[in-house]
C-alpha cells in the first residue's frame, strides 16, 4: 500500500477505534447515567458505521454482511442523539412514547429488514432505497433534537446568559454529529472518505473539549487561611446576617450573583466572606447559594401552576437548564423530574 494510502487509512480509522473503546467507557463510567449510555451508544453506531466506510473504501470486495451492519448502526445515530438530547433536559419521560418502546421499535424494524431483505440478495435496495431513508431518518432526529436544544442556541446566540462548559459540551455534541452526517451525505460531491476523516478530526475536537471540561469541573481544595480564622462567637452573626439577606433579597436569584458581590452586600471584605464559608460553613460559594436555588426551585416545582423546567431554572437565578440539572442532582439526590413526581 502507498505510503498516501496507508496515511489516509490511519487519519480515517483512528476515530473509529478510538471511539469504540469510548463508548465502552461512556458505558461503564460513573455515575450511571442514561445519558451516558445514550452518548456511549451513539458513539458506538457512528463507530461501526466509519469502519465500514473505511473497510470499503480500501477493500470494495467486502462481504455484503459488514456493509448491512454499517448501514443498520447509521440508521440508530439519529434517534441516539434525540435520546441524549432529552435527557440531558430532563425530557425523556415527558414524551408521549416511552424512549424503550420508541427505541426498540426502532432496532426492531432494522432487525426484521435485515432479516427479510438482506443486503446479500438485495444490494439495489440497500445501496439505493435504503440508504437514501437511513440518511433522512439520521437528519429527521437531528432537526428534532435541534429543537430539544433550542434554548440553549437561543441563550448562546443571544448572549443573555454566561455559557457553561456542560452547554457547551452538549452543543459541540449535537454540531459534530450533523457535521458527521453532512459529510457522509455530500461524500457523492466530495469523497466517499470523507465522512470518516471527519468523524477522527472532530473525535479529537471533542477529546480536546471533554479534557478541559474535566480540567474545570475538577474540585480546588478551598484556600485556608488557619492563622486567621474567624472565631465561632464572631462567625455566628455574620452566618445569621448572611443567611437573612439571602433569604430576604433574594439575592439567589441573581444568576450573575458573585462572592465579591454578595460580600459587599455584607459590608465585609471578599477575603472575609470566603473565610467564613470555607472554613465555618464547610460550603463553597458556588454551593451555597445553589442551596437557596434549589429550595426556590422545589417551591416551583410543586406549586399549582405547571411550569417548564427552562422556566423553573430562570426564576430560581440558573443560568442555564444544565446548570440547574446538575446542581439539583448534586444537593437533593434526584433529578427536578422525579422530585416533582414525588409530590404529586
């Protein structure tokens, strides 16, 4: 093999691989989220679907079997980034279709095609017919989880809210696997190969992204400031101040809310005020005014007026939806869904 060759067939298969072995830990990683396992999924289908480009651009005598399989994972990418989308929004179980039967009837329609006209004995219709639906039905589930995601685009694009890294992430998510399927779709103008050197290169893009989300969501231990600690009988009517201020202004809401700004709220130096959660309180800022979001958030959330989570995150001072979900799972051990079905 040429040495071009062998360089082109390194760039288009080391997505593939690599991703197999991501799925496996999307998988198996904790905690265990559906989420993750709709990601690891997704990543798995577009993995086998690469390799079998890569497999036919190299070799087009192929068995017609492995081509079927590459065909038949394409045509679940779609409806797995739908799956994610929702549940990353904590919508899945507000659809009228329960995912499971949604999803395996899915899987059950490509198995029992596969079985009833196998590529074998009908490659026309495989290589014509079907292929032209799987590659619609890939672009129907994206433009549907376009619409999952709407509000994070609009804030995005808007500028209104502070972006974080988990947005981010489930952006970048969605865009790679249109830019995935564009590529695939367009490989008639461009180069059958294409989709998969896409598929490598924005694996990496993607490798790059979750390293630094990592990076940021990794916990700093809190600076201690031990020669300066604030005394118990000073510290509890600065607790008692804080918490009344909080409480009465509402300042939780805020979502552009700061430790320097809630400090001069308490007329005390930044310093100070950190000195006093940190060490006092044994919270974070972060953590701490999260805690009176989340007890504004359960008041929404079991009142008699129904409400949409983007809303409920809004008005208790997040500054995404993301944000919100997390933060509720992290301090009450469920998700803004589940504690709502509770109170019913």
């Amino acid at each position: 093999m040429p040495l071009d060759s062998q360089i082109l067939l390194l760039l288009s298969a080391f997505g593939a691989f690599n991703g197999l072995f991501i799925a496996i830990y999307f998988f198996i990683s904790k905690p265990k989220d559906l989420s993750n396992k709709f990601l690891g999924a997704m990543v798995l289908m577009i993995s086998i679907r690469v390799l079998k480009s890569v497999l036919y651009y190299f070799n087009s005598e192929i068995t017609k079997t492995i081509l079927q399989i590459g065909l038949s994972a394409c045509f679940l990418i779609g409806p797995l980034l739908y799956f994610y989308c929702l549940s990353k929004t904590d919508q899945l179980k507000e659809q009228l279709i329960k995912w499971p039967i949604h999803l395996g009837g899915l899987i059950l329609i490509t198995l029992i095609l596969g079985l009833i006209y196998p590529y074998q004995n009908n490659s026309q219709l495989w290589g014509n017919v079907l292929y032209k639906i799987i590659n619609y039905v890939w672009l129907f589930y994206i433009v549907l989880s376009s619409f999952v995601l709407a509000p994070k685009f609009k804030n995005v694009m808007q500028l209104k809210l502070k972006t974080d890294e988990e947005t981010i992430w489930q952006l970048s998510i969605f865009a790679g696997n249109f830019a995935i399927w564009f590529a695939f779709y367009t490989s008639a103008y461009t180069s059958y190969i294409l989709g998969a050197i896409s598929f490598s290169f924005i694996f990496y893009i993607m490798a790059l992204i979750a390293f630094f989300k990592h990076q940021k969501n990794v916990q700093k231990l809190p600076i201690k400031y031990l020669d300066k600690k604030i005394i118990e009988p000073n510290a509890q009517p600065l607790i008692s101040q804080l918490n009344y201020i909080m409480t009465e202004q509402q300042l939780y809401k805020d979502a552009n809310l700061t430790l320097p700004i809630l400090a001069k709220k308490l007329t005390i130096s930044t310093q100070h005020l950190s000195q006093l959660l940190n060490d006092n309180l044994k919270k974070s800022f972060s953590f701490y005014v999260n805690e009176f979001r989340i007890q504004a958030a359960k008041q929404l959330l079991t009142g008699e007026k129904a409400m949409k989570m983007d809303d409920i995150a809004q008005q208790s001072g997040f500054n995404s939806q993301s944000t919100f979900y997390t933060a509720f799972k992290k301090i009450s051990h469920t998700t803004p869904a589940k504690y709502r079905d509770s109170k019913i």
